[in-house]
C-alpha cells in the first residue's frame, strides 16, 4: 500500500500543503444539509481557524504542541454541532486533516475512526475502510519512528546486499554508520549524496561507513547509478520502495530518511541537513 497519504478534502476545500498524506475525497450525497444560516457561521469558524493554521505554518509551526488552541476550537464546534450533518462532517474533516498535517496520523486515526461512525454511508477517498486501513499504517510507522530516539540502540536487520554480502548494525559494532535510506529517483537523496561522499571519503580509514537501504524498483538502473557515481558503500535493495521489509520495519514514510548510529549501534541522531553531516561525524568520532 502507498504510504503517501496526501489529504484533499471535499468537505473543507482547502489544502494545509503537506506532501505526505493520503488523497481523502468525501462523498457526501446522503449527508443532510445544516440550517443555512448556521452552516455559513460553521463555515466562517472553519475559515478563521484554517487562517490562523496556515499563519502558523508559514513560520515553521508544526508540532501539535503549537496548534493545542486551535484543536480545542474545534472540539468546541464539534461539541455545538452533535447533530448527523454537513456542518459536523466538515468540522471532524477539517480536524482530521489537520492532524495529517502535523504529521500526527494517531490522532488523525481517532477523528477518521469517528467520522465513519458518525457518517457511515459517507466514504472517504472512495472507500472509507481502506482509508482507515491505510492510516493505521501510517499510525504505526509514526510510533515506530518515534521510538528511534537519540541514545536508544538501532533496532538490527540481518539482510543481504546487492553483492550479496550479509549486512546488519552489529556487523559495523566499533564503526561510525550512516544509514540511508534513499533511491534514485528522489531528487532530495541525490542532492545530498555529494556530501555523503565527502564525508566517507574524508572519515572512512577512521572507521565511518555508509549503509544504502535503496527504495528503488529497478535494479539495473540502481546498479548502473551506483557505478556512475562511484558509490562504494554496501547497498541493500528489495524493490519495493516502501513497502519493502526494511522500510516497514522502521517505519519510514519519507526519504531521504538518515540515522547516525555510533560504534555501539546507538542511535546519534536522524539526520536532517546533510550540510552538517560532517561536522555531526567528526562530534561521534571525539565523543567515542
């Protein structure tokens, strides 16, 4: 199953911008219709609301922590509007989105879960239980990914490389290890891998090395890349982008996804800006 739940919702007709999420169109034919003038004040709250998300977006917000006031706003509306009609489905469809936005797909599942108990003739992107399905998928490679905290030991893997070699954490015990997951045709992963090369290539005789997790389809085009840019590290690959075995197992939904794990198999840091990646290397290397 896709692991991009990228959310447009008719009910609301409004889109926060995240990239992740999956595509959640409403059918609401057999929604009552709300007494006009209160369903235009429901539609003015949801207005102002989506105003003040989209300000606090545009300055970097989004930790749910930052949006607490407005989802009690919501549950206020949803508390003045129990009553089965369009005004409810719109406010619980806005609500959800929101939490798809944040990246907070448990939360989501809880507002989703209701609204197909609330609007059970209603489907969500055609089909409302497949929907649902697919976002306790993205619930629990959310909980997996927040549990591979700084400090904590990467979770191991025994598996095979493209040369056939066995891989895994443990084998690189004592050795500094990036592990990126990546493929080639994400424009992002290409764009950092000069700074991966650097970094190997400056830190690799002091004991750094590079673990490819690829989450391409294609392996001669991997093979044939990997050779055109001289990459000289392990590469895993299934060829099945997310849903491979490695990409499930640690939940993720995005790349480039990039962990520093330190000479115990302890997790350093996700790495996010590959200009630093140096810099974070040379600190493991001091530190052990």
């Amino acid at each position: 199953m896709n692991k991009r739940i990228v959310i447009l919702l008719a009910a609301t007709s409004l889109l926060f911008g995240n990239p992740h999420l999956y595509s959640a169109e409403t059918n609401a034919a057999a929604v009552p219709a709300a007494n006009s003038a209160d369903h235009e004040a429901v539609g003015n709250a949801l207005n102002l609301l989506v105003a003040r998300i989209k300000a606090k977006l545009e300055t970097g917000k989004q930790d749910v922590s930052d949006y607490v006031d407005i989802i009690k706003d919501y549950d206020s509306l949803l508390a003045k509007h129990p009553k089965v009609d369009d005004d409810r489905l719109n406010i619980l469809a806005a609500k959800g989105k929101l939490y798809l936005t944040l990246d907070e797909p448990v939360k989501a599942l809880e507002v989703f879960q209701q609204f197909k108990t609330d609007f059970p003739s209603t489907q969500l992107n055609g089909n409302t239980d497949e929907f649902l399905a697919a976002l306790k998928e993205e619930a629990a490679g959310k909980q997996i990914r927040d549990a591979l905290k700084p400090g904590t030991p990467f979770p191991d893997f025994d598996e095979k490389d493209l040369q056939g070699n066995a891989i895994s954490i443990a084998k690189y015990k004592g050795k500094v290890v990036l592990l990126d997951f990546w493929a080639t045709w994400c424009a992002p992963c290409v764009a950092e891998l000069p700074e991966i090369q650097k970094a190997y290539g400056k830190y690799h005789d002091q004991g750094f090395e590079v673990v490819g997790i690829s989450l391409d389809e294609d392996k001669g085009a991997l093979e044939k890349f990997i050779k055109q840019k001289k990459m000289p590290w392990s590469q895993y690959f299934e060829g099945k982008r997310f849903d491979g075995k490695l990409p499930m197992k640690y939940g993720i939904n995005a790349i480039p996804t990039t962990y520093l794990i330190d000479r115990d198999g302890k997790i350093i840091k996700r790495v996010t800006d590959p200009d630093t990646l140096a810099e974070e290397i040379a600190n493991a290397f001091k530190k052990s």
